[in-house]
C-alpha cells in the first residue's frame, strides 16, 4: 500500500509542477490556483508513506521519478530540447533509484 502512495505522491508532486509552469509566473489563475493544494496532496502522501518505507529510498524515488516524469513531460508537451546527453543522465537518475531500491532489499534479507 505503501509503495501506491508513493505513486500517487509522485503524481501530485508532477501535476504540481506541470501547473507551475502552465501558470506563466503565476500570471493565469486556474494553474496557479491549483499548484498549492496539487504540492500539498504530494507531501501529505509522502508523510504516510514515510511510516513504512525508509526516508532515504522514499525520498530518492519520489524525487527521481518526478523529475524524470517532469522532463519527459517537458520534452513530449512542452518541446523541451531532447539530447542524448539528457536523455542518458535521465536513464541514469533512473539506474540510481533502482540501486537504492535494491540495496534497501538487500539490507532487509542480511
């Protein structure tokens, strides 16, 4: 269950910061309106799912996961610049989360 509020988590925290930018600097309301309780949501969730997962793998999949959403989502909608360069650090913040998820596993079992 845990591990689904983290999902949702993340979802908030992208919706988030997706609203930040349709906001145009906070210039067009409905965006900007919308941010706070979207950020809000996000954190509320992560503070349940800190009861069962560690803060360290918590906290590096929550901020992993979103910022590469938040990239593929700026390069698909937003038309953000694609390099091999960006594309290959994203794979790699991707391989660090993974490994961090692992060795909490394999902490668990030894």
């Amino acid at each position: 269950m845990a591990w689904i509020l983290l999902g949702l988590a993340i979802g908030f925290e992208v919706a988030g910061t997706v609203c930040l930018k349709l906001s145009e600097g906070l210039t067009r309301l409905l965006p900007s309106l919308a941010f706070l309780p979207l950020y809000g949501c996000s954190f509320a969730l992560m503070a349940l799912v800190l009861k069962t997962i560690p803060v360290s793998t918590a906290y590096a999949v929550w901020a992993a996961a979103g910022t590469a959403l938040v990239a593929t989502i700026g390069i698909l909608w937003f038309r953000e610049p694609a390099s091999l360069l960006k594309l290959g650090s994203l794979a790699l913040i991707i391989v660090g989360v993974v490994g961090l998820h692992l060795a909490d596993r394999l902490a668990q079992q030894g």
